[in-house]
C-alpha cells in the first residue's frame, strides 16, 4: 500500500497569543499540496525556473482564510472567507532569496522560515481555519498560484491585540 505523501510543506507551530498569554497552539500539521503548486515547483526545476521568469517569485506570501474543504484542486480563485484589510489584517511576505534557512538532519532538507506573525490591528478578524501559500500579496492576476493549504483544524478569530504566530518548513522528504 502506497503512503501517501504529505506534501511540502509542515506548519511546525502556530500560536496564538492574547494578553502575552498562548491561548491556542498546535504543533507539526502537514499541508496540502495544491495542482498549480505542484506545476509552479515543476516549473521552477526542469524548465528553467528563475524569479525573471515568474517560476520562482520574488515573494511567497502567507495567508488565512476560512474555506469550508481543502481540496488538491483548489486555485487561487478558491482562497474564501480571508479576512479584509481594513481590520489590520495582511498577507506575510517571506523574500524567496532571504527568507529561509536551509536546516539539514541526517538525510532530511529542510528550507524553515523565520517568525511569521499575523496581527488584529484595527478590529476583530476572522474566523479562519487554513493557512495557505501563494504568489501574490492580493488580489487577482493571471500569474496567481496557491501552493499548499494547511488546515489548522480549528477556527480562530482573532481579537484587536491578538497575535498568531508561526514557523513553517519546507522539504521533499518527511515533511
């Protein structure tokens, strides 16, 4: 029986922190792998990729949203319920050149990102459930991707002063 494989990319931690207190927290939740993530990272090795050439964007970009399913199908048209700008709320860029630390562990490569935080500004936000990675900071263009999708398994709204924060990775292998 084959295993099946867990994607790209794991959510090694994901808090949520109210008053400097934790108030949620989740630890290694795997991801799920989208179709034109997968195309964009085939793209990017066998055909040349480079940041001119939009198979590797300058950016990746962070965000929450609220869909109901995950499914490998999803695109960027299917990010719902991500919460508006107005409430302080904003994509997180991580630099495709500067954001990431190559980690080795015995045979395991992993690319691991810094301290991601997402922050209630100006008013409540949410409920969000997914945390997903794409291409663009918002809106639409033709060269949008959604890469992965981690369903966090729990809805989170998130109060003026609230903060989420994460660490996520990256690998081929034991994600």
């Amino acid at each position: 029986m084959l295993k099946k494989w867990p994607g790209i990319l794991i959510l090694d931690e994901i808090k949520q922190i109210r008053n400097n207190q934790v108030i949620f927290e989740k630890n290694n939740i795997h991801n799920v792998l989208h179709v034109q993530g997968e195309e964009q990272i085939l793209n990017a090795l066998f055909v040349g990729g480079s940041i001119s050439n939009n198979y590797i964007p300058s950016f990746y970009y962070l965000g929450l949203d609220n869909r109901s399913t995950v499914s490998e199908t999803d695109t960027y048209a299917s990010i719902s319920g991500e919460p508006a700008t107005s409430t302080g709320y904003a994509r997180q860029g991580i630099s495709s050149t500067s954001g990431f630390s190559i980690v080795t562990s015995g045979s395991t490569v992993k690319a691991k990102s810094n301290l991601i935080a997402f922050s209630a500004t100006t008013t409540s936000w949410g409920p969000v459930k997914n945390l997903f990675l794409t291409n663009v900071v918002s809106g639409s263009t033709v060269s949008a991707r959604l890469y992965s999708t981690i369903e966090i398994g729990s809805s989170i709204t998130v109060s003026v002063g609230d903060q989420i924060s994460l660490i996520f990775s990256m690998s081929l292998k034991n994600c």
